[in-house]
C-alpha cells in the first residue's frame, strides 16, 4: 500500500474557525459540536485513522461512524482503509502507558510495508525519522489549500 495518509480529526477535519462559525449560528447537534467535519476536505483523502477517534477494533471505530450521532463522519467512511492501533508498554509499576502516535504509525508502517505516507495532524507527537512526512495542521484553522499542496508535495501526486 502506497500513498497513505495518517489522520487525526479534530483540529484537522474541524477547526476551531468551523466550530466558531456554528457556535454563532446558534448550530448545536448531538450536544458536542466537534462532530463537525468539513466536507470539503473529506472527500480528498485516503485514510489511516491515527486519531483518538478510533475504537481498539478496527470493525469497532467503523461502526460507531455509522451510529447517527456522528452523521458528519458518514461521509469519511469510503476513505477509511484502516487505523493505527493502540500501543502499550508495561511500566515497572505493573501499570501501562501508551506509546506515542509516531510509535503507532510507525507499527503500521512497517506492517504494511507503506512507502509514502503523510501524517496530518494538530499535535506533533511524531517520531524524528517521521518528520520529513508531517504536516502540522494548525487547529484554529483545520486543513487549508496550503496543507493540500504540502501533501501532494510529499506524495509526489
């Protein structure tokens, strides 16, 4: 698999300005108005899902995008070929923390032997040797015209 784009949606899909926007307008759905994604951006991408979104399952995370409340997710399903997992280390103290998002990614990386890939996200919880694939998006504004060029920079497209 070539050409895989690392995804985390809030910040990323929304932004602070979209959720602003419908704040003013008085548009509230479902209590959290985070469920908001910009249907503009979707339907450019081909997805890992790298976000705090997704379930332990794969099978999990897709079938909570379908339940109603997450109406604006429907739309990001088709794009979805699969999500980074969770990953955990066992601490001296019997208790588990979770690796880093690049450590996730990379697992995935090297699972699916991908060449070409690009991670967008609001955070910057990457590993060095990912750097040169990682577009910080900037939250305020979500994923902007520039963040397209960058990605189709570097998957050479």
């Amino acid at each position: 698999m070539n050409n895989v784009i690392f995804l985390d949606i809030d910040g990323v899909l929304n932004s602070e300005k979209l959720i602003t926007e419908l704040y003013n307008k008085k548009i509230k759905e479902y209590g959290n108005i985070y469920n908001f994604i910009d249907d503009d951006i979707v339907y450019k991408l081909n997805i890992v899902l790298s976000s705090s979104w997704r379930y332990f399952y794969f099978d999990d995370t897709i079938k909570n995008f379908t339940k109603n409340r997450y109406r604006k997710l429907h739309s990001l399903i088709p794009y979805i070929v699969g999500q980074t997992p969770r990953l955990y280390i066992e601490k001296e103290n019997g208790r588990y923390e979770q690796l880093c998002r690049g450590d996730e990614i990379q697992h995935y990386i090297n699972k699916y032997h991908i060449e070409n890939y690009v991670i967008l996200d609001d955070d910057s919880d990457i590993l060095d040797s990912q750097i040169n694939h990682f577009i910080h998006v900037d939250y305020k504004y979500g994923l902007t015209n520039k963040n397209f060029k960058q990605i189709k920079n570097i998957l050479k497209l």
